[in-house]
C-alpha cells in the first residue's frame, strides 16, 4: 500500500490529471474543501481539474502515516 499512497500523491503534486483519475473506482466519492462531493470519474475529473486550472503548482510532504492492512 505504501508505494500506492507515494504515486497517488506523485500524481497530484504532477497535476497527471488522467492519472488521477484512473486510480479511482467509477463509484468513488472526492470530497475537497468547501465543494460538495464530487461522485464518480467525470465529477471527481472537473472538480479537480478546475481547480488545478487556477493553480500554478502543489506540493505535499508526508510526515507521518499510518496503516493498518490492506
């Protein structure tokens, strides 16, 4: 699972919108800040994608996480 949280994570610092995307089931629900959830790839695609058009970049750091199995 590890390695799947780092590229899950690479893909959005990358802003590899289609990536993204692909990593989530058809039945996925996103919830990001003030929106409301976005539910399945086409929603979870504009939302995000929206928002990544008025941004010049992100970063995230992982400082600490935990897992617990699969």
């Amino acid at each position: 699972m590890s390695d799947w949280i780092e590229e899950y994570f690479a893909d959005v610092d990358a802003m590899r919108l289609d990536d993204f995307v692909e990593r989530h089931t058809d039945d996925a629900v996103v919830s990001f800040n003030d929106n409301p959830p976005a539910r399945g790839k086409d929603e979870i695609r504009a939302t995000i994608g929206g928002f990544w058009e008025m941004i010049g970049g992100l970063r995230h750091d992982i400082v600490n996480r935990f897992e617990d199995g699969d």
